[in-house]
C-alpha cells in the first residue's frame, strides 16, 4: 500500500511538471486580460452589441473592441498602460471592423481601457463603457 | 502656452494652403454625428473643412491637422508626444489595415486626478483638429474583402510559425494578437 501511494505520489509530481511545462512551451495569445461586455447599443429597434478587453500580449499592453453581431460601425478604444501612467488617447477604426486592437510599446502593462462603437443604422455613438472602473 | 494669436495665425496658415490646394473635386461633406461635442469653433472645425473642400486629403494635412489636435491638448496642460508615426507609440490594428498610415501620440503622467479632464481635452481637442480629416485620409486605404482576408491569412500562418496556438477554426482576433508577436500581414501585400 505505500509503494502505491508512494507511486501515485511520483506520478502526480511528474504529471503537475508535464502541466506546468506544456503551457510555457506554447506561447499564449494575450495574458492579464480584463474584459467587459457585451454591451448593447439600441437604435430604431436594432440593437449593436460590442465588448472590450485589456491586458498584455508578449509583454505589450493593449486594448481591444470587438463587434459582436456586425451592428457596429466604427469602433474606438482608449488605452492606458505603465509604467509612467501613459494614455494613448481615443483612437478609431477606419472601416467597420470586427475588432479593433491598440498596441502599446514593448514593457508596458495595460492598466485601464474604454470603449465606444457607432451604431451601423444611424451613425450615433455608443456612451463609454469600461471593463472596470477606469 | 502658445499665445492666441499664433494659433489663430496657425490657423490662417493652414486654411490659405487647403484653400490653394483647392482642385475642380467635390468637396467631402462629412455628415455622421461626431463622436463628441466640439463647442464653440476656435478654428479647427474650419480649418478640417477647408482641406476636406478639395475632395481629398494629403498625408501633409493629416499631419499637420494632427499636429494642432496636439498643441491643442497641450495648450490645456498636458504633456503630449507626437505625432508619432509607426513603429512608435501605439500600434492600431483592424483586419485588412496598415498602421503605417496613422500618425498617433502619447500623453505623459495621466494621474488618476487627472483622468476625466484629460479624456475631455483628448476628446475635444481631436474632434475640432483632426477627427474628420483623419477619418477620411484613412479611409482612401480600405480593404476589399479579398485584402482583409489574405491579410487575416497571412497573419494565421505567420502565428503558426511562431508556435502560437490558434483556435480551431482560428479567429480575427488571433490575427489581430498575432501582431504583438512580431506578425506583420499588412507587408507582403505583393
């Protein structure tokens, strides 16, 4: 019984180095991610939903809004990242894209964002929304 | 603080070279609501329509209304870098899009005090200067659906080559992520 256990034992140490190894391998997409959404923007009965996230790609800070039913238009996005508390200030789309992404230089670390779409029927803008209080 | 009247000689300035630029071209009327509220004209607003008079925009009036959006901010405190061109400052990506065209900027030291009146200046500052005659210069380089999706294509293989693991069947975002790992599918159009 103890030779079992004391093989269960190695197994799962093995089994947790395997685990802990495999995602380090392979590089993740976006890590530290705060998102929010989504948020639904209603004109003359057609309702645009959009969503915004932050976080940090390869060490880069970033912001992004995604269209989530093809009801936005123009989408923008404000960043704010570290170190020294820079805002890249409110950028827009140039078409209507399904996402829109805003990359900050390498080193920096995402601390806030917001996020705004057009509405594709009329043209208007969205209020600001936020993943969190900014 | 630049005194008022260099920026209203700034302002006469770049309205006489729009005005001279002027060609037999329709002019751009820009009639989507803006984005926010630009108050009283302090001459941005004319001078965004005197360049979009001509029917079209030059890089050099994109930088340069780009560039009075920015002393605009600074004229209200804030310490701005810009324009800034790719690679610096901030990249902005959407599929089928080349961020070399963009010009961007920097503010320093936003404190948590001085958030809201930044996003209001930023906000304003933009909307009188250059918001219109940035959307318009930027939309000359829209994408067919067949662009976004080679460019979408290359930035998938690009990914896989960099070990990225990529949804099955992989998303525009990933695309998108894809950039920050080196990925560049707006070269290579050729």
């Amino acid at each position: 019984m103890r030779k079992l256990m004391s093989r269960i034992k190695v197994s799962v140490v093995i089994g947790g180095l395997v685990a802990l190894l495999i995602p380090a391998s392979t590089p993740a997409f976006a890590g530290g991610v705060s998102a929010g959404g989504p948020w639904n923007y209603t004109r003359q009965t057609i309702t645009a939903q959009f969503s915004g996230v932050h976080g940090s790609a390869d060490g880069k800070a970033f912001a992004q809004t995604n269209d989530h039913n093809g009801g936005c238009a123009l989408l923008k996005i404000r960043l704010k990242h570290n170190p020294g508390n820079i805002d890249l200030g409110w950028a827009t789309s140039m078409n209507a894209p399904s996402f829109f992404i805003g990359f900050g230089p390498a080193n920096t670390t995402a601390v806030s964002s917001q996020h705004r779409a057009q509405h594709s029927v009329d043209e208007t803008w969205s209020a600001i929304q936020q993943p969190h209080a900014w | 603080m630049v005194p008022a009247r260099w920026r209203l000689a700034w302002v006469l300035v770049l309205a006489v070279v729009a005005c001279e630029q002027a060609t037999t071209k329709q002019p751009v009327v820009f009639d989507e609501p803006l984005p926010y509220d630009p108050g009283p004209d302090v001459g941005g607003l004319t001078v965004q329509k005197a360049i979009l008079a001509d029917g079209e925009v030059t890089f050099d009036e994109y930088e340069k209304a780009f560039t009075a959006g920015i002393q605009c901010m600074r004229d209200e405190g804030f310490d701005v870098e810009g324009p800034l061109r790719y690679p610096d400052g901030v990249i902005l990506i959407e599929p089928g899009a080349d961020p070399r065209h963009r010009l961007g900027l920097l503010a320093n030291n936003i404190t948590q005090a001085e958030d809201e009146r930044w996003n209001d200046v930023n906000q304003r500052c933009q909307v009188q200067w250059y918001y219109m005659v940035e959307l318009i210069y930027l939309q000359q380089f829209d994408a067919t659906e067949a662009e976004v999706q080679a460019w979408l294509e290359r930035a998938w293989a690009c990914a896989k080559e960099k070990g990225l693991e990529l949804s099955n069947p992989p998303t525009e975002s990933e695309a998108g992520h894809s950039v920050a790992f080196g990925c560049r599918p707006w070269e290579n159009s050729g």
